[in-house]
C-alpha cells in the first residue's frame, strides 16, 4: 500500500471512529486535494460542512474542486457561502479573495 493510501485508510478510520468529529474529514479532503481526487474532495468538504462551521477556507477548497470538476454554478455558489462564512468569522481578507475569484470567473 502506498504512504498516500495508507493516509488515506487511517483518515477514513478515524471517520469511523469518531463520526461527529469533522476534523478527520477536512483532513481526508487534503488528502485527496493532493492526489487530484476531486470528485471524493467534493463529496468530503460537503460532509464535513454539515459538521462544523467553517470559517472559509473549506469553502474555498471546495469551490476549487469544483472547478477541477468544470462544475462551476456551483462553484460560484460555494465562494458565496464562503465570503458570508469568512465574514461571520471576521476574515475580510479571505472573502476579498473569493470576490476576486467570482469576479474572474465571469
């Protein structure tokens, strides 16, 4: 089994093992950001959004995935949550960042 792989196994453990805890997934989508797994990406930033409030960055991640998945209304969407998100959590940089992005996506 590759180290990537076994990362991988053990975040997914960990998941198991504490199923309310959202940490492991953020960890497991950085995983898979690394090994270009965008769709599984997609699918684990989405789980882990539903667990915890985020502050922007998963959003931000998500979007990208997003992108990779030439899915973008949706990617849209996902940085508008995330300027709110970054906002909420008093982050103004992060959610220029994302206005930036929308801005040059259209």
């Amino acid at each position: 089994m590759t180290e990537e792989n076994l990362r991988v196994a053990s975040l997914l453990r960990m998941m198991e093992a504490r199923p309310k805890d959202a940490r492991p997934r953020f960890g497991l989508a950085l995983e898979y950001e690394k090994q270009g797994r965008w769709a599984e990406m997609v699918d684990v930033l989405r789980e882990y959004l539903q667990l915890t409030d985020d502050e922007g960055n998963a959003y931000g991640r998500l979007a990208q995935a997003l992108r990779h998945l030439a899915r973008g209304e949706e990617a849209r969407e996902v940085y508008q949550q995330g300027i709110e998100a970054a906002q909420r959590h008093g982050h103004p940089t992060m959610a220029g960042e994302f206005e930036d992005l929308l801005e040059a996506m259209e």
